[in-house]
C-alpha cells in the first residue's frame, strides 16, 4: 500500500533499494546454500541450530520494528508533550503533516545537551518525533522545520521498515556466530569420542566462518543502505519545505556542536545513531575509510546533495 504522503518519491533511493536488497537475497541464498553443504557433509543438527536462529532472529526483528517507538524515547529518556507543552514545536509538526498530507506523529522531546532529532514507528500511524532540548535552542524556527521534515520522510518512505527487512539476514549471521563459537567452545575437546568431538568442531568451525563472511558483506550493505537514505531524507525534507538552504544551516550548526561534544557522551548515545539526524560520532574526514562504516554519509556529500536540490528549486522557479 502506497504511503499517504505528498513526500517527493526518490527514483535513487527506489534503486539503491532494490539493488541493496537483491544482493542481499543473493548473499542468503549463497548462505542456505552453505548451510545445507555443511550440514549434508557433518551433521543433519545443523538444521536446529538455524531454525533455532532464524526463529530467534525473526522474534527480534518483529519485536524491534513494532516496539521501535517506544524502545528509542525510552533510550533517549524523552517524553511525549502536548501542543499546549511545546506550542511551537507541533505547530511545526502540524504545518509539515499538511504539506505532506500524512498523519501526524506523536511528539516528543528529550532533555539532552546533544542537538540532535529521530523519529521511528512502524508506520505513519504509529510514528513519534523525538527533538532534543539543545536542537530547539541552537536552531531557527525555519532550521527546526528542516530537520523536522528531513525526520518526517523516514516516516513517509517507511525506512524502520525497510532497514528491518534488510538487517534480518545479519541479525541470523550474527546468531549463528555465537551458536558456532560456543558449540566449538564446548563441544569441539578431545577426550572420550574424539573423532564425534572433531566432527563437531569442523561443523562449527564452518558454520562460524560462513556466518561471519555473511555478516560483514551484510553489514556493508546495510550501511550503505543507511547512508543513502539519509541523502534522500534530506532531498525530500527540503524539496517539501522548499527551503534546502535552512537545512544545510541546520547540518552545519549540528555536526559543528557534535564535534565538541566529549566522546563518553558520544558513546553513550551511539546506540541511536541508525536514528538520529545526525550521527552521535565524531565525523572522520573526508575519503576516510571509516565513511564506508559509517550510518549516515559525510557532512560535505550532505551539503553538496542540498546544494542540487537548490539548484533544481533554483531552474523550476525560473
């Protein structure tokens, strides 16, 4: 079903999607393939454990994706406030939803010296805004709506659900590897039926260095994925405003801060990073190779990508 939302649809994004997702499908079909290799070759059990893992990967992933909301405000320590709380701040929200024609969220604000903003849900009836007290004092009103919108287009394109659906192959990968690692762990000795023990640590040995070649080609996927639809966040927030240019000033005021901000604090706020508006880390400079794993693209791609949303705004007006 079509999200209700006048949100600019993104040919890029709809491309990076379905190319990430079909090497996705190719690296798990690589991986039953595997799978099934090993387990023909040592041991029929090896079908429990993934069954086991998938069963116990699947709960996660529907659990994360329809408790999303809740999970984030109660780790940013936010609460929901009423438009006569924040009068300001949903008439923002209001404004954007209208334009956008798309429910409104809940609205939330946690009490943070980190300026920073994310909203999550499983859908857009089933969303929440979260905005920190330190982004309302930094940003203008029209800097606000920027990030706000940039948020509310996760929302529209249904992101939580997207990136849930891409991270369910890793979140089995990552199982397996600690499946594996304790059954060598414990099962792979010598002593009393040595050539069962030595069976059962190939199997696990193979079951773990599958697992962990499908992790780490899954987890760059998934970055990249990540990143991407950040850009397109930012693309689809400013053509609905119409004003990119506050949302460049808002990067910039943000990422500035977030630089100063001391790294324990950071840390401890690395958990939202798939989330928030920008990432709780100080950035590496450009052409670094921890862009590649990286949740959200460099300041610099950022402002170049706005800076062609001007440019298009720029030629439709003229």
């Amino acid at each position: 079903m079509a999200a209700r939302t006048r949100y600019a649809p993104d040919r890029g994004l709809t491309v990076r999607m379905t190319a990430t997702m079909f090497l996705l499908g190719l690296v798990f079909v690589a991986f039953v393939a595997a799978i099934i290799g090993i387990g023909t070759a040592y041991h029929a059990s090896i079908a429990v454990i993934v069954l086991f893992a998938v069963i116990l990967g699947g709960g996660f992933a529907i659990g994360s994706l329809f408790y999303s909301d809740k999970i984030a405000l109660a780790t940013a320590g936010a609460r929901e406030v009423t438009p006569q709380e924040a009068p300001e701040l949903h008439g923002i929200v209001d404004r954007l939803c209208a334009l956008a024609d798309m429910p409104k969220p809940r609205v939330a604000i946690a009490n943070s010296n980190m300026p920073n903003a994310f909203a999550t849900g499983r859908n857009a009836d089933h969303a929440v805004l979260c905005v920190t007290t330190d982004l309302m004092r930094r940003l203008t009103p029209e800097e606000l709506e920027g990030v706000i919108a940039h948020e509310m287009s996760h929302v529209a394109h249904k992101d939580v659900q997207v990136m849930t659906a891409a991270s369910f192959l890793a979140i089995i990968a990552a199982l397996l590897i600690r499946v594996a690692f304790y059954g060598e762990l414990f099962g792979g000795g010598g002593g009393r039926g040595r050539g069962n023990n030595q069976n059962t640590a190939i199997i696990m040995f193979a079951l773990m260095a599958v697992s962990i070649i499908v992790y780490a080609v899954s987890f760059l996927l998934i970055r990249m994925l990540s990143r991407y639809r950040e850009l397109s966040a930012d693309r689809s927030g400013a053509l609905l405003t119409g004003q990119p240019s506050a949302l460049k000033s808002a990067l910039v005021k943000v990422s500035g801060q977030m630089s100063r901000i001391p790294n324990n604090d950071l840390r401890s706020a690395q958990p939202m990073n798939a989330f928030f508006f920008a990432p709780a880390m100080h950035l590496a400079p450009k052409g670094s190779l921890a862009n590649v794993f990286s949740t959200h693209p460099s300041l610099e791609r950022r402002l170049a990508e706005l800076d062609k949303v001007q440019q298009q705004l720029g030629r439709t007006a003229g």
